[in-house]
C-alpha cells in the first residue's frame, strides 16, 4: 500500500458507494416476480466493519421506485442489526441511502449529506463502476473502484479491488482502510 492511500485511508470518514455494479453484481435475473440482484455477504460484513470503525456508509445510486427494492431491503437491513440500535448513543450510525440520484444528482447528494453532517470531500471516499459515477469520483479525496468497473472508472480510482463488484470489491477496500489504520478485524464487533 502507498503512502497516499495510507493517509488517505487514516483520514476516511464517510464512505458513498454505488449499488449496482459494486455492492450488487450489476446483473439482474429478469422473467420473476421482482428484479432479482447478487450480492455477497463478505461484502455486507465488510460494510459492518466500517460501520465499527466509525465510517459512515452512504448508498447513491441511480435506481428508483421498483428498481431500487434491493437497495433498499438492504439498507434496511443493515440499520436493523443489533449495532445499529442505539443504547446510551453506543450504536453505530445508520446507512444512508440516496435513490433516483444519477451523474451530478450524485454528486449534489454527497455534498449535500457532507454539509449537513459538517463533514467534507477530503475525508470522503466512493466507489462506483461506470461513467455516471465519474462526477463523484472526480471530486472524493479516495476513488475506488471494483475491478469490474469501466476501464476509464479504473483510470481515476486510487483503489482498484481485487474482486469483482458484487463479490468481494467492498470488502477489498474495507480490508485495505483497516489495515491502514492498523484496526485488526477480529477486534471489531461485527453485527
């Protein structure tokens, strides 16, 4: 790991990631009742390590209404573990997701998130896959992306994962931002 990403990583306070692509495979199972998505649990215990280490995690993506259901099953998801219920303010922050937001919509959704949370573009990271990410990852101080992702995607990513988006890609960067920080990830609650 570079000295750059080092720092970068050591200064990460808040993660925007895409669904589809990333934290989905970008495939869908069409001819049932509902679009179906894969995704990989390595992925979404990836997202509770972050979650864990006090990184907020924040879904945009371009989906809407219908398209959006898997998202947003798993968003709800993630803000139903144990964790995330609040006891004395000890819980972990909630997932937040951001739906219709696609190219600059992207880009105004984290800026708007980052004001409100008195947060900024130096301490946020994105990963995304294809060219209506590209504004978003032209402005974070850490790009990332799947190893999937489009070629140009790849040229602006300061992390390439190892694994493909929607089979390991999140937990490629979520290994990389704790060993950074030197956190071991078998000392971090993981639900």
């Amino acid at each position: 790991m570079n000295d750059e990403l080092t720092r970068l990583a050591r200064s990460l306070r808040v993660f925007f990631c895409d669904s589809d692509g990333v934290l989905f495979s970008g495939s869908v199972l069409m001819g049932m009742p509902h679009k179906a998505k894969q995704r990989s649990h390595i992925d979404g215990q990836g997202i509770s390590l972050l979650r864990a280490a006090g990184i907020r995690i924040v879904f945009i993506t371009n989906e809407k209404d219908d398209h959006a259901a898997a998202i947003r099953e798993t968003v709800e998801k993630f803000n139903s573990l144990p964790s995330s219920k609040p006891q004395k303010n000890d819980g972990w922050e909630p997932v937040v997701l951001f739906e219709g937001r696609g190219g600059e919509k992207k880009l105004e959704a984290a800026e708007n998130f980052l004001r409100e949370h008195h947060l900024t573009m130096e301490s946020a990271a994105y990963m995304g896959d294809d060219i209506n990410d590209a504004p978003l990852l032209l402005k974070v101080a850490l790009p990332a992306a799947p190893v999937s992702a489009e070629e140009a995607i790849k040229k602006i990513a300061k992390f390439v994962s190892e694994r493909p988006g929607g089979a390991g890609a999140i937990r490629d960067f979520v290994n990389t931002i704790l060993e950074a920080r030197g956190i071991d990830p078998l000392t971090l609650p993981t639900q």
